[in-house]
C-alpha cells in the first residue's frame, strides 16, 4: 500500500494542531480548520486515528475526520483522469 503521507506527533496547544507531516512540523489554526476541534474537550481531541494510509486523522468521539492533503492545501487528480491524460 502506498502512503499518502507520514503523520507523526499530533499535538493540541491553546487553539492550534501541531502535526508532524513528512518530516515537517506543521501548525494549523483550530478555528480555521474544525469548529468541532476548536471546541472539543481534552480528551475529544487527543482521541484520534491516523489512516493507515496516510491519508488522514480521524476523531471518533466528534465524528470528524480531516485529510492531510486538505490541511497542506493539495489538489489531487481522481484516478479514472489519470488514465485518461
């Protein structure tokens, strides 16, 4: 399986997401990314999921899911327009 992206060290500080993203320490804004997050007890936060794949984080005590490729503001081609260009 190929992976997206290596997510290590997600971490919560005051209204930021800080995550390591394919050796790169990234910081997000909470308010910009997820109300949900942004408003998330303690303990809702720092349950997650990193996808196997890389893909993404996923926050099953709030039901929120977030990709990576949307934090670093990336634009994927689907498959099926691959093949054809």
């Amino acid at each position: 399986m190929n992976k997206f992206h290596k997510i290590k060290n997600l971490e919560f500080e005051s209204d930021w997401l800080t995550i390591e993203i394919d050796g790169k320490i990234q910081k997000f804004d909470l308010n910009k990314i997820s109300s949900k997050l942004s408003s998330a007890s303690d303990i809702e936060k720092t349950t997650y999921e990193i996808s196997p794949s890389g893909y993404g984080v996923h926050w099953p005590l709030l039901d929120e899911d977030i990709s990576i490729d949307g934090l670093l503001g990336i634009r994927r081609r689907p498959e099926c327009e691959k093949l054809r260009a």
